[in-house]
C-alpha cells in the first residue's frame, strides 16, 4: 500500500510545477494569512478520489473538507498544499502530505515537495526515507543545530508568544529558520537538516505523516511539554532529535 500511496502523491503533485500563479484565485478563509485557491480545493478532491479507490472503508479528514470526528479504523489525513501562502506567492516550498492513520495512530506518512522533487516516506516500525535513501537523525546539542519553527499565524496569541520565544531559541542554537510549511520543516528535521522544530498549535494534517517520518528516522515527534501527539484537534508540535528536543522543550515551557 505504501508504494500505491507514494505514486498517487507523486503524480498528483506533479502539477503544482506547472501553475500559473498570475492566473490564482486566492480567497482567505479565517483572516489574510489562511488562504486557499483553487488548486487546494482540486488536489484534495483528486487524493479523495484515488485514495478512496485504495482502501474503500477508510475515512478522509483534510484540510480543504467538513470533517467528522476521527475514529477508530483506516483514516487518511490529508494537506493538499501545505504553505499555501509560500504557493501563491511563487516562493517553490510547498508540498502535499498524506498520513494514513489505524485506530487513530499514523501507520504511513508520504510528503512531496514537486519543486525539488523529493519524496519524504516512511511506513511504522519500517523506517524513513527520501527518494530512495534511508533517513537516520543524528543526536547532535542545541547549539549546534538549526532550529525551524511556525509563527502560529491564524492565533494572535500564540503568534505573540512564539516570537517572544525566538530571542531565547536563538541565543541556544546555532540559527534559526522559518520556512512557512510545517510538513516539510519535520522532513527536514528527519533529514538532518535542522535539528529541531516547532510550532505552538498545529492542525493533524500539518503534522501527521511529517511526525511518522521522524519517529521512523529516529527522531522524537511529540507536544512542546513532551506529552504524546493527538490526531483529533490542533496541538503544539515538537520535533528533532532528542537531545535537541530536551533542551528546546525546557526553552518553550519556561
């Protein structure tokens, strides 16, 4: 099932390349930085379509859909676009994340980035992957690492709060980068590189597959307190390897 999930991700991404973003029709759901287009809504419904044709019994929560409450069984949770905003203003970094989920728990987590063309994967308990490579997260300390964060910008609060964090997680690392797509900041922590991520609340979809991948690249993937991940409401996100993630987790709950 993991190489079906992996085409249909792969081929559907495909056309994000090709997007004429003069052509865009933008409109904002929440406030001027949750956007959606036409193409967010489109992808969603052709992953439902093929997807659906995979595993018929599983249920879909996506980011673009009215969603029922999670529950037990097969479950895909799906970002057709995430960085939407990065997508509309042609800044090339943005992907389609698909999480498939048993009794509530991430089993296979794909990502694909189509501007560099790399597949990130992993299936539980098989490890992690990009394009064919295994992914091993190396411990390496807080200063020594890069850490990406999300500014949490659809809430105020913890937008205000996430920045003023920013000063005292510079001061500890070696940098700081911010990216505007959640699923990939967590490849790239899988990939090794940045050491850590986090973000004050997220949505399942930002997180799901992405969490699956650094946990199968041997990485820790939990709530900024360290309390495990939930996959039926927003949550606080935290991720890297674990001697990063320590440090950073003691940071956040200051």
């Amino acid at each position: 099932m993991l190489s079906e999930i992996m085409a249909i991700v792969r081929e559907t991404g495909k056309s994000l390349r090709e997007v004429d973003i003069h052509e865009l029709s933008v409109r904002e759901k929440t406030g001027k930085r949750d956007l959606c287009t036409a193409y967010d809504v489109a992808i969603e419904e052709k992953l439902v379509e093929k997807l659906s044709r995979l595993l018929p019994e599983a249920q879909f929560i996506g980011e673009e859909r009215s969603n029922l409450p999670l529950s037990n069984g097969w479950c895909f949770v799906i970002d057709p676009i995430d960085g939407t905003a990065n997508f509309v203003h042609d800044y090339r970094h943005s992907c389609l994340s698909v999480a498939l989920l048993k009794d509530m728990v991430p089993v296979i987590g794909v990502v694909y980035d189509p501007y560099m063309d790399e597949l990130f994967y992993a299936q539980q308990g098989n490890g992690a992957f990009v394009n064919g490579r295994p992914l091993h997260i190396q411990p390496i300390a807080l200063s020594d690492a890069f850490v990406s964060f999300g500014t949490t910008p659809y809430e105020e609060e913890k937008s205000r709060r996430t920045m003023q964090l920013l000063g005292k997680v510079f001061d500890r690392s070696q940098d700081i980068r911010r990216s505007g797509s959640a699923a990939l900041d967590l490849c790239y922590v899988a990939a090794g590189r940045t050491g850590a991520f986090f973000e004050l609340a997220l949505s399942p979809w930002d997180y799901a597959a992405g969490a699956l991948i650094v946990t199968e690249a041997g990485g820790v993937a939990t709530a900024v307190d360290g309390s495990p991940l939930v996959y039926n409401r927003r949550c606080s996100v935290l991720a890297g390897n674990a001697l990063a993630c320590e440090e950073l987790s003691s940071i956040l709950c200051e």
